[in-house]
C-alpha cells in the first residue's frame, strides 16, 4: 500500500531523516548542504524532494549557471514548465550532467506543466512530448495541469490575444475531466511517472478525483505566510494530495515579470515582517530559511527560486533546526489571505472563464 506523504510526529521525523544529515556533517568538519534532501513520500508511493528548485523567470545564461549551482548544492527536484520557455535551458545543463556522470536520472525530480493552450484533451500528449523533447529527457517524474483555465491555440504564441488586441483570447469550452483522462494515459505511456494540479479550487479537485482512476499527486499553489490557504491545504491532506508552495518567500522578483505586461504590483515584504525577523534571530538564521522550514515542517514542498549563488545554497540550509510549537503557532498567525497572482491582471478577461480558480475565495 502506498504510504501518505503527510509528515510523522516532527520527533520520529527529526530522528529518521535529519539528525543522521546533522551528524554525517559534523562528522565531516562542517556542514555542508550538498547532501541528500529529506524526501516525502506521493500517493503513489514514488519520492519526492521536501524543497524543491524554482525556475519561472529565469532564463538563459542566468538559469545555466544558477542550475549548476542548485545541483552542486544539492537541489534534485527541479521545476519548470512549457511556459516558462526555459525547458531547453534546463535540458542543456541535466544532459551535461548526466553525461558527464555527476548524476544519474533516477537521481533527479523533473516537474513540467501543461500550457493554458494545450488545455484540451488533444494537447496534453503533444506538449507534454514538446517538454521531454526541450528537457531532452524520455520521462518526467511529475507532470502538472498548470492552470484549470484555457487560451485558445495560436502556434508558438503562449499568450493569444482576443480581437479587440487587450484581452486573452480564451478557449471557454475546456473539460477538466477529459483533460485529466489523457494526464493518465501519459502515466500508461511512461512518459511521466505521476500527473497531478496547479492552481485548481476546492470544487475543480473534487470534480477530477469523482472522475479519475490515477489520483492526483499533488497540487501546486501559490503559498506564502500572508496567503495560506488554509481550508485548500487541508482538503489536499484530507484526499492524500502532496501541496507544492511557489512563491513561498513572496517572489519579489515578480515587478520585473509585470513590468512585461505594462503593470505594476503590490509585493509583500515577507522577509521583513517582525515575526519572521524575531523567530530568524532566535535561531541564528535568515527569515528566508524560517520561512521554508515553516513549509517543511507543514508537510508542504517549497520551490523557492533564486539566480544568486549564496541564496541558493542558503535555501537549502534549513535541515540543522527545528521550529517549536510556539513558533510555528505564531508562522501560522501570520495568514492575512492575500493574494499576490490572481491571474485577472495579467490576463485581461480571464477571470471571466468558467473555469476560472478563485471566483469561490
């Protein structure tokens, strides 16, 4: 039987996996991060990184060198998706890698997603082929529905305008249930080993589990201390749903993303908050790290993204302590629902397809 992926009693937790990575550090004169990461365990009884390596808005040179850096310092699961129009990248610095036998493939989490355009039933095969094809890779561990909301298909133009040349040309036909259908046979294909949601509601989960045979996975959502979703991530727990946390420290690197679309955006400052700063100084640590290790210990998957060397390696120095009770109580305290991607700015019109995600929040 596949075991849950929920976190044991944080004691049982601290002992099994992270005190034999405190110990084999001290052993070797320091600590260093380039060790094997604490797993979770998926309904499918695959593993899955409990941190994993964001990729969205990097590209180029940039995600080249920050990549090399990730798998130096020890990040297995990477994440990316068709949209990000990273994947070659990505493809390039696996394949280099692999052949130079630094890693095998079974050593890496590779996670794509299906685009808003290929949100049909006859798209998940041809863009889930088109990811492996730029990621140079014959399976992916996960591959995720990005969006429950379709555009409609203009050739190699991800985001397609409506005539009136300012609102998102949307396809409002789309059919989350034969989308999904095709999400499994890919797993009947072996081109990927477990399919699973991003950025769908209560309601539209609910809708794929009445009408499925391969369960979803996980769930990737927007995550942060001020939006916690509290009732979703328990409904994902309650049905054996692994949550995945983008955006996590608050993704302040986000302005430059909107600046593309001629908007601007109101950030929080996450890392600046009071609570975080008094419980990071607590523990000698940044509030960054208080913040993923927050999720960690929630039983959730951060994916937080960096380009800049020392925060890469430091995202990933978090498995040396562990957040009490108290503090976790005042982390949890924090949750002021609010939301920094709605979608709706980015893509005009949007929030009027039926299957738009937060009409119900």
């Amino acid at each position: 039987m596949p075991t849950t992926h929920h976190l044991p009693e944080m004691k049982e937790f601290w002992i099994k996996f992270e005190l034999p990575f405190l110990i084999l550090s001290i052993l070797c004169g320091k600590q260093s991060i380039a060790l094997e990461i604490p797993n979770f365990i998926l309904n499918n009884g695959r593993r899955i990184p409990s941190i994993g390596f964001g990729t969205w808005m990097a590209k180029d040179q940039d995600l080249e060198i920050a990549l090399d850096e990730a798998l130096e310092a020890g990040y297995r699961y990477i994440d990316t998706a068709y949209l990000y129009e990273n994947e070659k990248v990505i493809g390039k610095v696996l394949k280099r890698w692999i052949a130079e036998k630094k890693l095998k493939r079974e050593d890496l989490f590779i996670l794509s997603k299906l685009p808003p355009s290929g949100n049909r039933p006859e798209g998940v095969s041809k863009y889930l082929k088109k990811s492996l094809e730029n990621l140079q890779l014959d399976y992916l561990d996960m591959y995720l529905i990005h969006v429950p909301f379709a555009f409609k298909e203009d050739g190699n133009n991800l985001y397609p305008l409506a005539p009136d040349n300012r609102s998102i040309d949307m396809d409002s036909t789309t059919d989350l249930r034969a989308i999904w259908q095709e999400m499994e046979q890919q797993v009947n294909a072996g081109l990927t080993k477990s399919i699973g949601l991003s950025n769908f509601n209560v309601t539209q989960i609910e809708r794929v589990l009445k009408n499925s045979w391969i369960k979803p996975s996980a769930l990737q959502i927007e995550l942060n201390l001020y939006l916690q979703q509290k009732k979703l991530v328990e409904f994902c727990k309650e049905n054996n749903i692994l949550v995945i946390a983008y955006s996590p420290l608050g993704s302040p690197g986000l302005r430059k993303f909107y600046e593309q679309f001629k908007e601007k955006i109101d950030l929080p400052d996450l890392l600046g908050d009071r609570t975080v700063k008094a419980i990071a100084d607590k523990y000698s640590k940044k509030t960054s790290q208080i913040i993923l290790r927050f999720y960690i210990q929630s039983g959730i998957v951060p994916i937080p993204k960096s380009i800049n060397p020392s925060r890469i390696r430091m995202n990933l120095d978090i498995f040396d302590f562990q957040l009490d009770d108290q503090d976790m109580g005042e982390l949890k305290s924090l949750d002021k629902n609010r939301r920094i991607l709605h979608f709706s700015d980015l893509f005009k019109g949007i929030q009027n397809h039926p299957e738009y995600p937060f009409k119900e929040q």
